[in-house]
C-alpha cells in the first residue's frame, strides 16, 4: 500500500507516480520538507477485496505501528469487513521494523507462501525473520529527522552534532541511536563491526543494502559486507522515498539476519 507524499499542493504516492530518483531532486529543491500520510483504511479494503480474488488467505505486513499508522489503517479495514468476505482468511502483521528489514521479512513470508505453505506457517517463517533481522541505518545529517520531529530519542543531538554521521538502529519498533561517527567511512566501517556483532560468523546472511541517492556509496558497502561475510543473498536497495522525506538524501544503511 503506497503512503502518500505531499509536496506543497501536489500529491505523490510513494513507489507509484514517484521514483526514489525523482523524490530526491524534488526534495533538494523544495522550500520545505513534504508530508507524509499512511494509507487510510479504504485502500486497505479495496485492496484486501481484490486479492481475495485470487487467493483465500491474505498476510498484510506493515512497517512498526510505532513509525506509521499504517498498522492500525489495515487492522481497522478488516475490522470494517464485517463478514463481507466470509471465506477469505486475513491476517494483519506489525513486522516491528521499517525500510529494507520490513523487506527481508516480506521476502521470508513470500517464499514460504510460494513453496504452498498455509497461513499460519507463512506467519511464521515472517516472525521467524522479524526475530532475528536487525537493520543500521546512517543519515547524513540529523537535520531532517529533527526538523521533521520524527526522532524525539536522538533530538537532543541537534544542532551542535548536525555534522556527524549518526547510525540509528530499530528497537522496540522505534528509532534508536547506536553510535556517532563523523565520516562516512567510518560510519561505514561501524555498521561492518556491528553487524560481526550480531551475527554467527560463517553463518550465511540474508542482506539488503539501502541507500538514498547515494548508490555509489551503497556499492562500496555491499562489496565490503561481500568480502566479510558468507552471503546468500546480497543486493542493494533504494530507501524508499516516505522514508527519505524524514531522513534526507545520503542515507546508507544495512539489513540483514542469518540462517535460512
């Protein structure tokens, strides 16, 4: 379900009538930082009334219900069904997460409804991966994320820290901050440490690098993470624009988790 982005009065739904790239020179251009509106539950019923045409179970997996009212946009269009497709299963999923690990998880659940896993082990292999994938994420500067009030735990670092890199990481289903560092090779060489951290050496990853108009930036990482790690899966990643529009351009950032 795309969420909406508002720049002054004109609308954009996110990943349909904008691309990352296209988000991004606009973002750099505008006056001021455009708003963000999750899907109202309307979308969530068209949409749960349209797939119910081609399957009779439904997993809707939304970003922490933390971070966005998506969540409760989806859990409230079931609700509102009332009985109206009475043999279609649907399941609303808070992942506790956002960006590429929310991804990762989706991937898991995909797989194991395309191997003809039922409902309940599709929920499963989701919260499987939702236990075990972790997500590090450094913004070029704090100064969206203040500015936009999206980061009440890390505010107390403005102004005089703007110029740092900051990793942020996902705990509790909202944004925490991990750790300072001042260039981005160095912010770069951190998340490598703590990703080491939080893994099982020789232990084959699942990972997803993510990037905000900083693709070369992000290809630097991913060979890095290439070099260090038994991957079995490792691709790269644009950091979706409703996330941008807190965060700025910049961002580089990893997801990942280990085992099957």
């Amino acid at each position: 379900m795309p969420i909406e982005l508002h720049f002054g009065d004109k609308l954009y739904r996110d990943g349909v009538d904008l691309s990352p790239t296209e988000f991004y020179t606009l973002f750099r251009q505008a006056e001021e930082l455009p708003i963000t509106t999750a899907a109202l539950p309307g979308s969530f019923l068209e949409a749960y009334h349209k797939a119910s045409r081609r399957a009779p179970n439904i997993l809707c997996i939304s970003l922490s219900a933390k971070l966005s009212g998506m969540f409760n946009s989806a859990r409230l269009a079931v609700e509102r069904l009332d009985g109206a497709l009475p043999d279609t299963n649907i399941s609303v999923l808070d992942c506790g997460t956002a960006a590429a690990a929310q991804g990762l998880v989706v991937l898991a659940a995909a797989r194991a409804a395309a191997s003809g896993e039922g409902l309940t082990d599709v929920i499963e292999a989701a919260k499987s991966v939702m236990q075990r994938v972790r997500l590090f994420v450094m913004l070029d500067t704090l100064r969206y994320l203040v500015k936009g009030g999206r980061a009440p735990k890390v505010a107390g670092l403005a102004t005089s820290l703007l110029r740092i890199k900051p990793i942020l990481t996902i705990a509790n289903g909202e944004a925490a901050p991990v750790t300072n560092p001042r260039t981005i090779p160095g912010a770069m060489k951190r998340i490598l440490e703590l990703m080491g951290q939080k893994v099982v050496m020789g232990q084959p990853l699942h990972v997803a690098v993510m990037h905000a108009d900083a693709l070369d930036t992000a290809i630097v990482l991913r060979d890095q993470i290439s070099s260090r790690f038994d991957c079995s899966e490792l691709f790269i990643t644009e950091f979706t624009p409703v996330m941008g529009a807190h965060t700025g351009p910049g961002v580089i950032g990893v997801a990942f988790y280990g085992g099957g």
